[in-house]
C-alpha cells in the first residue's frame, strides 16, 4: 500500500504539472481592445468616414488593437493622437501616423480591418 504523504505527493505533482502545461500552451499575443466609441468634438479619437451601397457612415475608435471593418469604402481618415494602419481588400496595409487627417476623393480603399498601434 502507498503511503498517506506518497499520495499527498503524487497528487501534488501532477496538479504542478498540469498548471505547467496549461500555462504553456495558452495564447501569449496581446488582448484586443480596440473600442468602437461615441464620436464627440474635441476628442483624439480615430475617426472614420465611410460609405457602401448607398450608405455612410462616421465611425470612432479608441484603444490599440485590431478590429473589422466590413469592408466598407473610406472616404476619410482622421487619425488623433493614434498611429493607424489599415488593411484594404488588396491585401494591402498602409500605415498612417498620428495627427493626419487624410481624404481620398477619387480613389477610396476599400478597408477591411483597422488596427490602432
């Protein structure tokens, strides 16, 4: 028979050993927490104009990370106090910094995910 204190011990052990490989095998990129926000003047936020089939939209943004789009067209980009890229429906990434407020008239992207560094 094994003693009380061996089975004390094994049981142990393997509770140490399973935290071990639990901890190694969970996700260690960061969390994201991009935040879809209310647009107000004044504000640094991300700001978005776009439109699709006849829709538009204006959309704000706070917090790093990376969230969809849908998508949608973008007409404009005002980026705040945040450094941006987004990612278009090319495959494309384009990188825009901090305090650019950017038009595109002619040409708009069609942008599928957008990311606050």
């Amino acid at each position: 028979m094994i003693s009380r204190t061996k089975r004390v011990a094994r049981s142990l052990g393997v509770a140490i050993a399973a935290t071990a490989a639990v901890t190694m095998v969970m996700p260690t990129s960061n969390a994201f927490a991009i935040d879809h926000v209310e647009c107000r003047g004044g504000e640094n936020f991300l700001k978005v104009w776009s439109h699709l089939d006849g829709r538009t939209s204006v959309d704000c943004y706070a917090n790093k990370g990376r969230t969809g789009f849908g998508s949608w067209w973008v007409d404009r980009i005002s980026t705040g106090n945040n450094d941006l890229i987004y990612y278009d429906a090319n495959g494309d990434s384009v990188r825009i910094n901090r305090w650019t407020d950017i038009t595109f008239p002619n040409n708009p992207p069609r942008v599928k995910d957008i990311e606050i560094l």
